[in-house]
C-alpha cells in the first residue's frame, strides 16, 4: 500500500510539472488565447484592436494540421484585417493551387462555401473587411517539415474592429464582405443603406451577390418587375447617379457579379414598409484586382470598361481589344458613361478610333458603332458577345472614355442557330433572373447534301458532275482507241511493205 501511495504521489507531481509550463505559456500569452495544443491551435481575439501571429513566428514551423484563427468583436461592428508580414510556401499559381501550407479566411465564424475567400500562400496575401462582427482565418499545413534549405517566416497581421454604418459605410481592404443588416436574421424596415467600397487608384474588383434574399415584386411582368420593388439593392458605377447604375434588383435570386471599371462602387439598399420582417438581406463579396494587360477576357454579365490610367502611357500610342461574353444573358445594354473630349480632336481615322462590334469577328457587318464624339449614347447589341477595339494616337490617360454594359434577362427568347456541313440545329432559349433555360432543340440534317446546300442543289451538283465526268470519260475512251487503230494501221503497213520487197 505504502508503494502504491508513493507511486500516486510520483505521477501527481509530474501531471503538476508537466503542466506548469503551458498554463505559464497560455498566461503569459494574452487573455485571448483560449486553447493551445501539441496537435493544433485554437486561438480567439476579441479585443478592439491588436495583432495576430503564427504559431512560432518569426519563424514557420509547418506542423501537418490545421490551426483556427477566429476574430471576434462587439455586436454592430466589422473587423477590417491588414498583413503586415506574409511568407509562406508558394503554390503553382496566384490561387495556390498545389500549395501543401495556405490560409484561409472566412467570413464569419462558420467554415463554408458561402463565406470563403481566395487562399493565400508564398507571399501573396490580401486586406480583407467582414461584413459581420466575426472573422475566421484556417491555417493549413500539409507538411510535416521543410528542406533545411528553405526558410519562411509565417504571418503577421494586425486587425481592428469598426463600427458598422448603415449610411456612407466606406470598404477600403482589397478583398471584403458586404451585407445587409442584422444579416443572417431579417433586416429592418423603413430603411436606406448606402455602401461605399472604395480601392486604390487603379484597381477595379469584381463583386459578387453570395447570398440575396429580398421581398420579391407584386407583378408577374418581369420587364417591370425590377421598376416596382418595395425593397430592392442597386449598384452604381463611380456615383449614385441614373446613368451609372447597372440594376435595381430585389426577390430570391441572386444578381449577376460585375467587373468594374473603376475604384469605387456603391450598394444602396432600400427597404419599405413592413409589419412583419421575413427577408434576411444580402451577404455580397468583392475582390479587386489590376487590368494591366491587353485583350483581357470579360466574362461576367455585367461591367464597365475603361483603359487603365497609367502615367505610362501618357503619350504613346495605343492599341488593344477586349472581348466581352457572358452565356447567362441574352443581350447587353451599353451606355456610355465618359468621353475625353481631346481623345480625337480630329475626329476619326484609322489611328484614331473606337469600335463596338457584334460577336468577336471584326467584320463590317458586324461593327454596332464607331465612337468619335464626346455624344453620350445608349444602344442595345444583337448578342451576348462583344468585341471592343480602339486605336489612339498620343494617349492621355487623364482623359479616358468609360461605359458600362448591361446583361438582358427579362424573359428574352432567342433563337440560336448553328450550322456545318451536313447538319443545322436551331436552339430556343430563355433568358430569366434564375439563369437561362433550353426549352427546344431542333437539328435537321438532310439526307444528301453537299457543303449544306439545299437537296435539289446536291442532286443537281452531283448529276452536273456525273454528266460531266461521263462526257470527259467518253472523249479519252475515243482518244484512246483512235490511237489504237491508228497503231494498228501503221503495222499492216510495214507488213505489206516488207513482203513486196521479199
């Protein structure tokens, strides 16, 4: 028994030793950590401001788990995050794909599809702001340990909590989280919020609804559906102004994302009169981003296009396209927003010029304007593809042109025909808030054709073609067999020749 006591006593005192030196390194800390463990971490900050670090940093000891980072404020605040340090193993491109060590924020304290962000590995990172009081930072590593020739530093970042504005709230972070209020819950009524999210010169962003649900209008007409919401969200382009807004939108399904032509965009959101709060708002996202290359690709239904100010370029010579296409609409609508008014003094030529065509083949037919005027026009295209080129001598950045184009979906049916060589298919589609629907598809291939020409004119073709081949076949049968004959000819000769001088 007296061993058995001592034996007690023996693993007491090491529990107590063992555990000395975590609970002074969990104290020592700060009063925000909660949790530290050998096989993960699990930390909450929930002061006004401060910092936040990696396990071991300066110094990134990979640990093949996954730590959890959750920032937490005052109920009615945001929290605005800025790296100051980010060093981490890259990955094969700016998406980190392949990255075995990366970070991921969330906005939120749930860890879902809804509220995730671009990962971020190497040294690639972004500002984020929430939309809510909570933020989540997931840090994945995959590794056990690293080459002793590679050496990284981890992350630093400093947050700080702001308070939530219904009016002139102002979003400067690179990336970031917009809703409405008390979003997830129902937001008020008898309301006007007016989100301001503004970047650095020379960004644009491309923002996208992630979850909308809005009281939907009272009328079934979808071409004024939009005009008659009691609540709705609208977006504008630079300013709150009639000609830069992009759409009024409102009911359950989603807007379409836009890319903007510029550093700023506002969400204003209205809400009528209600008795009882049913709706639970919008939760939108924004990622920005550099439009410094040539030709770039325009893939969402809506957006503005403008050639990126660039002290660079101030009097060079310039020429480029983009190619704007977006399967999720029938047809844009595009308004010209800006025209520098000495951006063609001269007026058009053929180094000095803007055009607009139908689909991405710069043919004549084809071409919907050749902008050369400070006129501030509005027209409709024929497809759901754009072509732009312009071509201008000695540009000065500072006074650009800019329109916006509109994605139609307002019950739009279009016909979409597509032809080859044997066969002809006609597609009826669509085109509605919910996304566009096929509802016929008809494809007619003839039972003889050539080069899908009419029947009468393959059988036509061909029976030219058989007459024709037979009257050259029966001139070289006769042109052969003359020669023949004359062959023949000539030998009897020789014979009777040679017999009468026997």
């Amino acid at each position: 028994l007296l061993r058995q006591l001592m034996t007690m006593k023996e693993v007491f005192l090491c529990i107590l030793l063992c555990l000395g030196p975590v609970k002074a390194e969990i104290a020592s800390a700060s009063d925000n950590v909660i949790l530290v463990t050998n096989e993960g971490c699990h930390r909450v900050y929930d002061k006004i401001q401060g910092e936040m670090t990696s396990v071991g940093y300066p110094v990134f000891s990979p640990s093949n788990s996954t730590c959890t980072y959750v920032l937490k404020a005052k109920k009615g605040r945001v929290i605005a995050l800025r790296w100051q340090d980010f060093n981490l193993p890259a990955g094969s491109n700016r998406l980190c794909r392949g990255a075995v060590d990366s970070v991921v924020a969330y906005d939120g304290s749930k860890i879902g599809i809804n509220n995730l962000y671009t990962p971020m590995c190497g040294n690639h990172s972004f500002d984020i702001t929430s939309s809510s009081n909570m933020m989540t930072i997931s840090v994945s590593s995959a590794s056990d340990e690293l080459d002793a020739m590679d050496y990284y530093r981890g992350f630093k970042a400093a947050y700080k909590s702001l308070a939530y504005k219904c009016t002139h709230m102002i979003y400067k972070t690179s990336y970031g989280a917009v809703a409405s209020p008390h979003f997830p819950l129902a937001y008020p009524a008898n309301t006007d919020c007016i989100y301001k999210i503004q970047l650095d010169p020379g960004r644009v962003m491309l923002l996208e609804f992630a979850e909308f649900i809005l009281k939907p209008s009272n009328t079934s007409n979808n071409n004024t559906a939009m005009d008659s919401c009691m609540d709705y969200v609208e977006v504008y382009e630079g300013a709150i102004k009639p000609q830069n807004r992009y759409f009024r939108h409102c009911g359950y399904y989603k807007p379409h994302p836009i890319t903007s032509g510029g550093n700023i965009v506002y969400i204003k959101l209205h809400t009528g009169k209600s008795d009882i709060a049913l709706y639970t708002g919008f939760r939108a996202f924004y990622y920005s981003g550099i439009p410094h290359k040539c030709g770039l690709f325009y893939g969402t239904p809506s957006g503005a296009l403008t050639i990126p100010v660039d002290p660079r370029t101030l009097g060079h010579d310039i020429e480029c396209q983009f190619t704007i296409k977006s399967p999720q609409v029938a047809y844009y609508q595009v308004r010209w927003l800006s025209f520098g008014p000495d951006l063609f003094k001269k007026g058009c030529d053929k180094n000095n010029y803007i055009e607009i065509y139908n689909g991405f083949y710069n043919k004549k037919d084809k071409l919907l304007t050749r902008k050369c005027d400070t006129k501030l026009e509005q027209f409709d295209t024929h497809y759901n593809e754009l072509l732009v080129r312009f071509k201008i001598q000695k540009f000065n950045p500072f006074k650009n042109f800019k329109f916006i184009y509109v994605g139609v979906t307002n019950n739009t049916v279009k016909v979409i025909t597509d032809k080859n060589r044997t066969c002809t298919s006609k597609t009826t589609i669509v085109y509605r808030y919910s996304g566009p629907q096929v509802i016929r598809t008809e494809v007619n291939c003839p039972l003889f054709s050539i080069g899908g020409l009419p029947l009468w004119a393959s059988i036509l073709i061909v029976s030219g073609a058989g007459i024709g081949g037979f009257g050259i076949l029966s001139i070289i049968f006769y042109v052969v067999r003359r020669k023949i004959r004359a062959r023949r000819r000539y030998r009897r000769f020789e014979r009777s020749n040679s017999q009468d001088s026997i």
